[in-house]
C-alpha cells in the first residue's frame, strides 16, 4: 500500500508558531515585539485552522517592519486595526497617532480622520522616521 502524503512546501521550513520566546504581550504589550502577532492571535493560536494561521503568518513581516519603526521612534507599536483597505499599525508619534499600512509600493500614512498619504519604502526605520516627522511637522 502507497501513501502519498500532499505538504504545501510553504509551511516546511515554518515552526508549529511564530513564537520566538521573548513574548512581551505579558507585560502589557497588545502587539508581541518578538513575534510580532497580536494578545488575541497569541491566545486563539492552538484554535485557529490553518488558513486562519497563514493569515497570520502572512501579516507579521509588515509588523516587523512597524516594531521596528517603533523603536526606533521609542514608543510602542499599540495596536492593529483592520478596515476595507487593510491592516493598520497604531503608532504614536511627536503627540500625533499614526495608522501605518506597509504595502509592497511603500507605506500608507494617516492621522485620523483625515485621508491617507503614501510614502516610499526608505532604507532603514531611521530614515522613514524622519520622514514622517517631516510630513508631521508640516
């Protein structure tokens, strides 16, 4: 008898969880700096199904990219925030709150309620700091 066993090659080389062991969502954080997934993602993990979990999977390079803006700027990434045009970081800045949406043709910027402006990827959370302390200054 021949068992043909059908892995979708993505998950291979993935652990069972984002999980880095450096959880900070324990102190208090709604988004972990080390994983980057939100309290509720971490606790409904061992719950979800597989496609709820590659959603997940799928969102935490563009968080990475916005805890790493965080520290940068010294402040907490504080929360993410879905809507029709998608995920949004919750980044206090210079006494603004920012939504910030990485995209693959740069970065989406807004402070409530007003629209949302577009910027280019930069080379280093340093550089897109300044940036948006520029555009905020303005």
């Amino acid at each position: 008898m021949t068992f043909i066993l059908q892995v979708d090659a993505s998950q291979l080389a993935r652990p069972d969880s984002p999980c880095i062991a450096r959880c900070t969502t324990a102190v208090g954080d709604n988004v972990c700096r080390g994983c980057g997934r939100t309290f509720g993602e971490i606790s409904q993990w061992c719950f979800m199904d597989a496609s709820e979990r590659e959603t997940v999977w799928r969102r935490l390079p563009a968080r990475q990219w916005l805890l790493l803006l965080a520290e940068e700027a010294s402040v907490l990434l504080q929360d993410m925030e879905m809507d029709d045009e998608g995920e949004w970081g919750v980044l206090p800045l210079d006494g603004a709150i920012l939504r910030l949406s990485p995209r693959y043709e740069g970065v989406r910027v807004r402070v409530k309620p007003g629209p949302a402006s577009s910027f280019p990827h930069c080379e280093t959370p340093a550089a897109m700091l300044q940036q948006l302390r520029h555009w905020l200054a303005q």
